[in-house]
C-alpha cells in the first residue's frame, strides 16, 4: 500500500543516535521516533477491521500479527451491533517488543514499541457500507533500541469504507482514503503527522 508523508523536521544527520546510550533531542530523532511506528498504525486499522467483519457480539475478537523484524502488535475493541448504518468501534492496540525494522531514511536506525496500557483507537463509521470515518488515536509507547524514552500520540482519522471487492459482505477502509494528522510528543520533540495511506 502507497503510503505519502507529509515532513515537517528538517533532514538532520542521525548518525550520533545510532549507538548512543544517551538520547539526543533534535527534530530528526522526534520524526523518526514516529516513522517507526507508522506501519503499526496501518497494521491496527487493518485487524481493526478484520475483527469487525468477525464480530458477532459487541466485542471484538483479539487479532494479531508479528512485526517484520521482532514483536507483535494485538487489537482488539468492541463495536456497536445491530443493523444501523452508523457504528462506533474502539479498538485497545498491544505492542509487545514490536518492530517492523531500520526506519526508512534513517541510517539503519531500528526502534522497538512497547505499551504498558493500550494505545486506543476510537472511529465514528457514518453510512455503512459506504461510510464516512472519523476518529483520533491516543495513548503513550515507550521506545527501544537506538531510541529511548516515550512518545505520546494524539492523532486524528479522516477516512472512508466500502465493501470489500474480494468479499462484499466485508467491510474495509478505502485505500489511499485514510488522513492521519495530529502529533507524536517524545523527549526529542514534538513530530508534526500528516500521513495518507
């Protein structure tokens, strides 16, 4: 899946990171400390939704998948049931020790996330099966490897859904339709998001 962003930081050399017991706070390392995370972010909407088409109770089923490099990343959540055209689904994501690998542009920098409380993830779905998406993604991961600390994110979703060419009786986010903007806070810095995918 194409995925454009939207950087804010300037491109500064990351090589005195790598290595560093000690963190450095500069806008580079805020931007990556949220690059990093980024495929995470796409992975949770995705068994979001798998775990919607799924349900057959307000509850959703736990999903999970292991990252590229090291980890897993679980969700689960509850959805409203019934026939309405209109449901709010919350989703409770779970990072254990989660890589996905180097962070791109980034001097072969890798980063692992942890989450002691689930990061949370609340949408608004708004004409079902064809529907407007909204919503916002909160919670704090502390970071691993060649960076440190915590990083706190306070995003907003701006999207779309529609049935699944494979499956119509499925629903699934259209690609290239979802907006991800808000901030990544860490001691670096703060990282301006603007992500479509």
């Amino acid at each position: 899946m194409k995925l454009s962003v939207t950087l804010f930081a300037p491109a500064l050399a990351l090589s005195a990171l790598v290595g560093c017991s000690e963190p450095v706070s500069d806008e580079a390392a805020a931007q990556r400390a949220y690059l990093g995370l980024d495929p995470a972010v796409d992975t949770a909407l995705d068994l979001g939704f798998d775990g919607f088409n799924a349900a057959n109770s307000a509850n959703i089923a736990p999903q999970e998948a292991a990252g590229a490099l090291s980890g897993i990343i679980l969700v689960a959540g509850q959805v409203d049931q019934g026939s309405s055209e209109n449901k709010e689904m919350r989703l409770d994501v779970t990072l254990t020790e989660w890589s996905n690998g180097p962070v791109e542009d980034a001097d072969d920098l890798e980063v692992e996330y942890m989450t002691e409380a689930p990061i949370v993830i609340d949408m608004s779905l708004k004409g079902l099966p064809n529907a407007d998406l909204d919503g916002a993604i909160t919670g704090d991961l502390m970071l691993g490897g060649d960076l440190e600390g915590i990083v706190t994110l306070d995003l907003v979703l701006d999207g779309k859904t529609e049935p699944d060419p494979a499956d119509p009786q499925r629903i699934r986010r259209v690609p290239g339709a979802m907006h991800i903007t808000g901030t990544a806070t860490s001691e670096y810095g703060v990282y301006t998001v603007d992500v479509t995918r």
